[in-house]
C-alpha cells in the first residue's frame, strides 16, 4: 500500500510538472464531465419515456364493461377530447367532462370538479398561452392541473366543465361522435380501456426513445470520447520517456498503472463530481432545457436518481482511468528503432482537396440535374459524403498555401512569430488536417440533420408559408355540438367588423362530390369580389384576389366548382344551425372575412366562441391544422440542435486543446527566441497561427460549406437552417478558437520567462 500510494503521488507531481499538463487536466476534466452527463443524459430518456408512459396509462379513461352505467348508472363522468392550439404553437387537447349521476370520478390532476362554465389548466399552457389570454379562453379559471394528472410538467392540457352540462346522447364534436361514459381512470378502475380517447398529444407526437438516445449518443457521447481519446493522449511525448524510464528500472505493468492513474485521477475526479451535481440538480428540481423550453420532470428522473446521478458519472470516471492507463500501456508503434520514418502522408492532401469543390457542387446542384424521385437524393448523399472526406484536406492545403505566403511575407517584414507560423503551417498540413476534421464533419452532420428534420414537416412547412402570403382577414368558425340559430346570430352580432359566409360540402352522388356551396349576403359576396346572384349561380372556383381563395382550397379539398346561393342573415344562421345537426351528410364552414383586410383576432374569436356556443367552436386561419401539427417537428428540431452545437463545441475544444497542447511540448524549444527577438510577442502570434487560426478557418468555411450542402434538401420549403443556427455553431468554435489562443499565450509566455537566465 506504500509503494501504491507512492506511485500515486508520483503521477500526481508529474502531471503538474510537464509543459502540457494543465492541458491535460483540463481535457480530462471535460472529458470525464461531458461523459458523466451524456450518459445521465441517455438515463434520462428511459426514465422521462418510462414515466410519461405510466403516467399516460394512469389517466387513460375506463368506461362500464357492460355499459349499464352508460346513461343511468351511478359513478359516471361524461368525457370527450378535442383540439385547440396557439398561433403557430403545436396542438393540445381540450377535455371536456361533466358529471353525471352518483360519486361521478374526476380526472386525474384535479381536486374538485370545476363549476359549470370553469375550466383547470395546465400550468404551462397558462404561461405558453398568456399573451392569448388563455386563462379565459374557455371560461373562468378554476386552478390548474395537478403534476400527477400531466404525462410532463411541460404538457398543454385544459379540462372543461360545459356550462350546459355533457350529455352522452348528443353529438359534441366536428362529427356525430357522442361523449364516452367514463366510470374511472387507469388499469386500477374496474372496466375497460377507451382506446382513442386519451387526453394529450405527446403519445403521438413523441419520437421512439431509441431514436432520442441515438441523437445524445451522436452528439453528446462521442464527441465526449473523442475528446477523451485526444486527452489521453495529450503531452504523450513526456510520458513516453518516462514510462520508458520506469520499466528501465524494473517497474511492472501495475505500477506504470498507478502512475498514470495518480497522474489523471485528480481531473476525472473533479469531473465526475460536478456531473453528478448537475444531475443530481435535475433529479431534485424540475429544469427548463435552454432552447428547448423543455421542463425536465424531476418526478420521472427520481425512479432512476441512482443510475443517473450516481453511476453514470461513475461509469464515465471509470471509464477515463481505464482509457488513460491503457493509453499509458500500449506499446508504441515507431517507438524504438533506428530507421527514420517515412514521409508523412500529406503528399496526399492536395489530391484530395481538388475533389472537396466537385463534392460541393454535386451536393448543391447535382439533386436539381438528376431524374426523380431516387437519384436527386443519392446525389445529394454522395456530394455529401465527399464533402466529409475532402474537407479537411481543402482547408488544410488552403492553410498550407497560405503559410508559405506568412513565410515571404514575414521575412520581408523581419516578424518570428509569423514566420515560425507561416513555415509550421506549410510544412505539417496533415496536422491541420487532423485538427479540423473533427469540427467540420461535426458541422455537417449538424446542418443536415437540422435540415432533414425540416423535411418531415414540409406540409406543413407549405402551410404556414401560404398563411403568411394570405389576407389574414378570413378566419373559419367550426361549431362544435348541436347550437340554435339564434346563438350563431348572437355570436355573428358580436363580430359586427366581419362578413360572414357559410361554405357547405354535401356527400351524395359523383356529380356534387366536388361542389362546394356558398351561402352569403350580397355585401358579404360583393367583399370577396364574387357575383351576388337572385337565385344560384356556378362558378369554377374563387377568383385568386378574393380573400377566400385559400380558404376554399383547404375546404373543398380539390379545386372544384363553386356554387353561389345568397342568403340572408336569418337565412345564413338558420342553415349554419341546422348544419351543426348533420354533420353525417354534409360538411359546413363558418367563414368570417373583414372587407377591409384588417387581420381577425383568432384568440379572441375562440374566447367569443366559448361565450355563446355550449362548447366553443373551433377557429382558425385556413390551413392552421398543418401549421400547428408541423410545430413539432420545429420543436423537436430544436434538440438537434441543442444537442449538435454542444457536440461540435466539445469537438472544437477537442481540436483546440491538441493543438495547444502540440504548441506547448514545442514551448521549451521557442524559449530562446525571447531573447533573440527581444520581446514576447513572438509567442502570442505563433500560437494565433497553431491554435487560432486552423479553429477560425473550420468555424467559417466549415459552417458555410455546411450550410450550403444541406439547402438543397429543404429548397422547396422554408429551410430551417437560420442565420441563428449558421451563427450559433461558427460562433461557438470562434469563442473556443479565442478561449485557448489567450491560453496558450500565456503558458507559452510563462514558459519563456522560465526559461531566461534570473540575471538577465
């Protein structure tokens, strides 16, 4: 146990000792830190899906098995789902429940049932929605949802009492569905599941957990152990030698081990403790994830608080000591012998950076050349797949190239540091190449995966863009349930700045399938610049400067034709009434359209709509369904690139702490030149040069090459690579670029006065 603890001690002094130890620490710390989170992060998925799922189950209705309590039993709430949203937000579910005779259960979430006319709301759709008003949405505000009744504490949810009560036995949605009778809640509750009427979206919205876990693993682990690989090898020339000095003096394996152990354990320590002080942060308190706005429930991570916060850090502290003492172990290849090596591979850069063009405009151009439906997309796979390959070798020839014009340059101008920079760079492109290979695939697969997210919602990508193209002076009215006519009158009369229009489609025979029925008044009909007719009149469609157009596109489904009937106020309520009564046969739109093109308010339409009708209307611009369900894919976009720029962040660090740490063990041999040139400038410019500068040139050239490549895949949709995006992840390898250049500075000065003799 001495000589163990000796030897452990030994490492320690080493590591502090050598030029590039404070390096290492630093790569060990981060590395060990990054690991230990990544691997809670992979955790925390199981754990948020395996708890979402238990909690979704718990609230699932369960209605009689014999249906006895289905119109007059006791025990029994009325139930029914349907839809709402925010502007451009994703979908939410609105519940609407009513008791029914005896001790009728409640919804899971709520202590008390709400008064006739209240609603209980999440508390994240309360702060989601408050510019909308969304607390008076519905009705009163009753209180909010408890967690127990939420699959997530970032979950959109809203349960309604009618003001009218919910019976079973009338029609309540778009369709002649009819309200379930539910006699209680989970697997607990006597009775069976009712498929299909769950309350919440994210069942169907969320992706699998193995493809959750597959984008932390991409993006979070592995660059955590490449950081790590590079770490372990950090100042390996030092340890080298003195490994070598060990075995000369008869130390075995084990105790080669204990040094290397001693000389990384402080670091992955120190990493390992911190990783679990910020899951264990996560497990104790709810925490909001930056870009996201996703709150991580801290219930669901508590059932696996030890295997996040404790043994995955450990698994990562384990695993960094046992990459560093196998590191230290491995035989050397080219570590003994007399022959020289042989030329460095870099004769074959060159070759390969005349390729990266041509990969750039195959990616770009070459899916618009090829023939559908399969070829434009292998094009841009194999463009793609070039670019990776030839990247690195373009920007380290165009760094080499552009040594040797720092080298001209600096010995015209009499300037060390540019010309120690100029020729290292001319001289060692390959490791150019190898210090900036990390951080430019890291960009490319950002941008793609960024961009291949966009196509999964291109619908409603296409949807969102005709919305900000149309007048948003139109707004349809979907009445939910059975109304009078006079409560449409008395919703029409508290609009008095809109026309209304009522767009029917009748099912029946092959020769009206595709007719579409407009019933308006003659101001309402001359306001969208159609024919007011004394009868009916066809037409084959709405002319494209009426403010319906597009609204008769989303509701005719095809471009049909177009018949015209005018019709009164009284005329128009009482057929929009008796439309809400037969649904089975016909499908009716309440369309409402300002003369003046004056934008609609859809939040307070929909808070008007819960004033008059029993159970509300659903109200929206034409084509928002696609709008608000394509919001997913936008919001589940946003992790990827959480998760990319942190990865490529971690990548930067990792290129730039070699690149240090390769500046530093050359230190000692740039001492002198303080002295020959008289100041310490020198130091400063070599370093912009080794470390900097190859970081810079991959942060802009790689992101714009990044960029450039994945447009094509959304170019007929809006691109969801921002200019946020394209400067977020330049920006970051910029701010790592500065960050280890002021660094490495400074060591290299600190080593340079060391070096000075204590009487000059």
């Amino acid at each position: 146990m001495t000589l163990a603890r000796r030897l452990l001690a030994v490492g320690r002094v080493a590591g502090r000792r050598t030029e590039a130890g404070g390096v290492r620490f630093v790569a060990l710390f981060l590395a060990t830190l990054v690991l230990g989170i990544g691997l809670a992060s992979l955790v925390a998925v199981h754990a948020v899906y395996a708890g979402k799922d238990e909690r979704r189950v718990a609230r699932t209705p369960v209605s009689a098995a014999d249906g006895a309590a289905g119109k007059h039993g006791a025990g029994a709430t009325a139930w029914f789902v349907l839809t709402d949203s925010l502007d451009d937000e994703r979908p939410f579910s609105v519940v609407y429940v009513s008791p029914l005779r005896g001790d009728a259960p409640l919804p899971p979430g709520l202590d008390r049932w709400p008064e006739p006319g209240e609603a209980v709301l999440s508390p994240e759709l309360r702060r989601a929605g408050a510019g909308e008003d969304i607390d008076q949405r519905y009705g009163r505000l009753a209180g909010t949802i408890g967690a127990e009744g939420l699959d997530e504490p970032s979950e959109w949810l809203a349960y309604v009492r009618p003001r009218d009560g919910l019976s079973p036995d009338r029609a309540v949605g778009s369709t002649s569905a009819v309200a379930e009778v539910v006699t209680g809640f989970g697997p607990s509750a006597p009775g069976r599941m009712v498929s299909g009427r769950e309350p919440g979206w994210g069942g169907r919205n969320d992706k699998s957990a193995w493809m959750f876990q597959a984008v932390v693993l991409g993006l979070l682990v592995l660059p955590a152990v490449v950081l790590l690989v590079v770490a372990a090898r950090t100042g390996a020339h030092t340890r080298d030698r003195r490994t070598a000095l060990v075995a000369a003096l008869g130390g075995r394996r084990l105790d080669r081990a204990l040094i290397a152990v001693g000389e990384a354990g402080l670091a992955a320590a120190l990493g390992a403790v911190i990783s679990t002080a910020a899951v264990g942060a996560a497990v104790l308190h709810d925490l909001r994830i930056p870009h996201t706005d996703y709150l991580l429930s801290a219930s669901h991570l508590r059932a696996y608080g030890w295997t996040a916060a404790v043994l995955a850090p450990l698994a990562a502290f384990l695993i960094v000591l046992a990459t560093v003492v196998l590191a230290d172990l491995a035989p050397r290849r080219g570590a003994s012998g007399t022959r020289p090596r042989g030329t460095s591979r870099s004769a074959w850069l060159p070759r390969l950076a005349v390729l990266c063009p041509l990969s750039i405009l195959l990616a770009v151009y070459g899916p618009g050349l090829a023939p559908p439906p399969v070829l434009p997309m292998l094009t841009s796979w194999a463009g793609t797949v070039g670019t990776v390959l030839t990247l690195p070798a373009a920007l380290a020839t165009v760094t080499a190239l552009a040594g040797n014009l720092l080298t001209r340059r600096a010995r015209a101008r009499g300037l060390p540091g540019t010309l120690i920079a100029g020729r290292r760079s001319s001289t060692h492109p390959g490791a150019t190449a190898r210090l900036v290979a990390g951080v430019s695939v890291a960009l490319i697969v950002l941008m793609q995966a960024v961009a291949w997210q966009g196509i999964f919602g291109s619908q409603a990508t296409e949807a969102r863009q005709l919305s900000v193209r149309m007048d948003r002076g139109v707004a349809s009215v979907g009445v939910r349930g059975t109304v009078s006519a006079s409560a449409v009158a008395g919703f029409l009369a508290r609009v008095p700045e809109a026309e209304a229009v009522l767009l029917t489609t009748r099912g029946g025979g092959p020769e009206d399938r595709h007719v579409t029925t407009l019933y308006g008044d003659c101001a309402a009909l001359t306001a969208l610049r159609l024919p007011c007719p004394a009868r009916e009149t066809r037409v084959a469609g709405f002319p494209e400067e009426s403010s319906l157009a597009d609204l008769f596109r989303w509701t005719s489904y095809e471009n049909g034709e177009l018949q015209i009937r005018r019709a009164g106020t009284a005329a128009l309520t009482e057929r929009a009434a008796s439309a809400s009564a037969d649904r089975d046969r016909e499908t009716s739109t309440l369309a409402l359209v300002r003369p003046d093109g004056r934008p609609l308010s859809v939040p307070a339409l929909k808070r008007l709509s819960h004033e008059v009708f029993p159970l509300g209307a659903g109200v929206g611009a034409p084509g928002e369904d696609d709008v608000t369900v394509g919001a997913v894919n936008r919001d589940q976009g946003r992790w990827s690139a959480l998760f990319g720029t942190i990865g490529i962040a971690v990548l930067a660090l990792t290129a730039g702490l070699s690149a240090m740490a390769e500046f530093l063990r050359q230190g000692r041999a740039l001492a002198p030149l303080s002295v020959l040139t008289g100041g310490l400038r020198v130091f400063r410019t070599s370093a912009a040069w080794a470390v900097l500068a190859p970081l810079a040139l991959a942060g802009t050239a790689g992101t714009a090459v990044a960029a450039a490549i994945a447009a094509p895949i959304t170019s007929s949709d809006e691109s969801h690579i921002t200019g946020g995006l394209i400067l977020s992840a330049a920006g970051v390898v910029l701010a790592v670029g500065v960050l280890l250049w002021a660094w490495a500075s400074r060591v290299a000065v600190r080593q340079a006065r060391a070096w000075r003799p204590s009487g000059d």
